[in-house]
C-alpha cells in the first residue's frame, strides 16, 4: 500500500513537471547595465537573472533584467512597475550615448533632438524590451508598443549600419580571432558587438560589460 502511495505520487510529479508551463523567452536586447536596478550594487559572477513576464505590456514582455541577489529580484517582482520605471530612467541615460539617428523610426521625415544634445529629452524616449527607441509623438509611441518585435529589429539595424564603418576591432572581442567575411553582429542597448561565431555571441549577451570594456579600451 505504502509503495503504491509512493508510486502515485512519484506519477502526479511527472505529470505536473510534463505540463509545467515553459520557462520565458528574452526578447529585444539583453541586459545593457552595469548596476542592479534594487540595490545600485555592480553585479558580478553570481548575478541573478530574470525575463520580465507580462501579457499586457508588449514592451516589457520577455525582458531581461539582471540583480546583484536573489534578494533584490524578489524585492523587484514585488514592486515590478517601480523598478522597471527606474531601470528605463537609466537605459535612456545610458542608450542616448550610442543611439544612431535623430530622426523618429516611424516617420523617418520627423527629425528629433540629437540623442547627445541637451534638448535630447524632449523626444519622445522609450525603452521596448530593453531597446531605447525614439519618436516624434504619442501615435508614434502606441504604433511601437502595439508591434514591440518590428521596430525593436528596426532599430537595431540602424544601429549595425551606423556603428560597423567605425567598428574599432577587427577581431572577436571573445575568442580574439578574426572576425572573417561572416561576423556575427549582436546589438546590446545601442552598442554593436561584433564576434566570430554565434557561441562567441552568446557569451557577450551573458556578459555585455566584459564585451564593452574591451570596445572602449580599443577605442582609446
């Protein structure tokens, strides 16, 4: 009797975990800052990751966010809207230093603010899956955040086109190895990663800042 039990437990387990919904898919560009967004601590090599579930927000479905603690993911699913109020205050600061043109993504013809001038927030500055993306107006702004996947890959085109004639390496920022005919390009935030293969991708998306230091030292 007491094997059976055992056994039939053992079973509704199997079931649960064989329909266990599928774990969150990340969208947009990875994580693109140096500081978890709780506590404003540097992360490190224990980080904690977490992709942003949320059906009614297209904009925010699928990010990526990244935490000093498990302690502080906790505190920020808690106070979800807060936190991700501060983490776009930061990635717009941090994104307009790299943004590739002053013109709105969906009307082309709207020439906006520089992105490095001081009137830059006067545009219409908002972050999608991580992404800044810039408008003109407010119908511009429901037009993005009705189909986030389009112009998020708009953007990040326009990214590569204006960042690969200046790129400052000729090699993988990972393997160190040419970068060849056929280089993977991987935007973060609005800053093109250049590296020799998608395995060497993957790795600059787990770790952008090690990626970035090595862009800025070749900069110099």
């Amino acid at each position: 009797m007491k094997t059976t039990a055992i056994l039939s437990f053992a079973a509704l387990v199997a079931s649960a975990l064989a329909f266990r919904a599928p774990e969150a898919t990340m969208k947009g560009s990875p994580y693109c800052l140096a500081t978890c967004p709780v506590s404003g601590e540097k992360l490190g090599e224990g980080a904690v990751t977490i992709v942003v579930e949320d059906a009614s927000n297209k904009a925010n479905d699928g990010r990526e966010i990244k935490f000093c603690c498990s302690k502080c993911a906790a505190k920020f699913k808690a106070d979800q809207a807060t936190f991700l109020k501060k983490v776009d205050e930061a990635m717009i600061k941090e994104q307009l230093k790299w943004y590739p043109d002053a013109s709105c993504v969906v009307m082309p013809d709207d020439k906006l603010p520089d992105p490095r001038g001081a009137d830059a927030m006067e545009a219409k500055n908002i972050v999608v899956q991580n992404q800044l993306v810039r408008l003109c107006c407010g119908k511009c702004v429901k037009k993005v955040q009705a189909n986030p996947d389009a112009w998020v890959k708009k953007v990040q085109e326009q990214v590569i086109a204006a960042q690969k004639p200046a790129y400052p390496l000729d090699t993988c920022v990972i393997s160190g190895e040419k970068l060849g005919d056929s280089p993977v390009d991987t935007v973060i935030g609005s800053r093109l990663v250049r590296t020799c293969c998608g395995k060497c991708a993957a790795q600059v998306k787990a770790d952008p800042q090690a990626a970035f230091a090595k862009l800025d030292a070749a900069k110099k």
